[in-house]
C-alpha cells in the first residue's frame, strides 16, 4: 500500500445549502473525517475561492488513488449539502506529469487536482 496525497483545488463557488461558506467547508471537512483518507484540511479565499482541499489516502496504484480521492471529495460535498454537477468519473480525467513526481488533472473550470505518492 502507498500513501497518496491528494490537493484538489476549487476554483468556483459549489452551490450548498449552508447560510455561508465557512459551514459550509467545515461540514466538508467533518464528511472527509468520516471517510477513508488521513490529515484532511482546507485553505484558501473561503468567501470568493479557490479553496484547497488537501489530505492523504492510502491506495496501491495511482489510478485507484485518483479514483478513491475523487470519490471522498465529491462525496464530502454532498454530505455537506453541496452539488458537484459537471465533475467527471475518473476514467474520462488525463493526467499530465509535472515532472516533479506529481500529476496534475484538470476538469471543466471547477477544479483541479494534484497527486503524488508520499
């Protein structure tokens, strides 16, 4: 098993139903702490964005990785009352290397995501 840490970066606001942004990200991160990933957290221009979610998970290969770190964030969210339409499955996403050890992913205007083994 390696240990993956995974950014995923927010560049738009995700609708929710929380009165603000702050309860919002913290029902994010209490969603994250109930799943399988390590050291979640958060950072960033809460009110107007990008925010940064950060964490690690433990997985055997990169793809399951990028599978399983998609799937926690996205399902975080909507535990939390949000909505992520327009997020893709991890089949249609096409890394790119930074050539640092790192892979970057990009999808629709929304995010970002960063993964590197630990």
């Amino acid at each position: 098993m390696m240990n993956w840490l995974m950014t995923v970066t927010i560049s738009t606001l995700i609708q929710h139903e929380e009165s603000d942004q702050v309860s919002f990200y913290v029902r994010v991160m209490e969603a994250l702490e109930k799943l399988d990933v390590i050291d979640a957290d958060f950072c960033g221009d809460i009110e107007t964005g990008p925010v940064e979610i950060a964490f690690v998970l433990e997985d055997e290969e990169f793809k399951s990785a990028l599978d399983h770190g998609l799937t926690a964030v996205r399902t975080a969210i909507h535990d939390a009352g949000g909505s992520t339409s327009g997020w893709p499955n991890c089949d249609d996403l096409e890394p790119e290397s930074d050539g640092r050890g790192s892979w970057v992913v990009m999808f629709g205007g929304s995010g970002a995501k960063t993964l590197q083994s630990v």
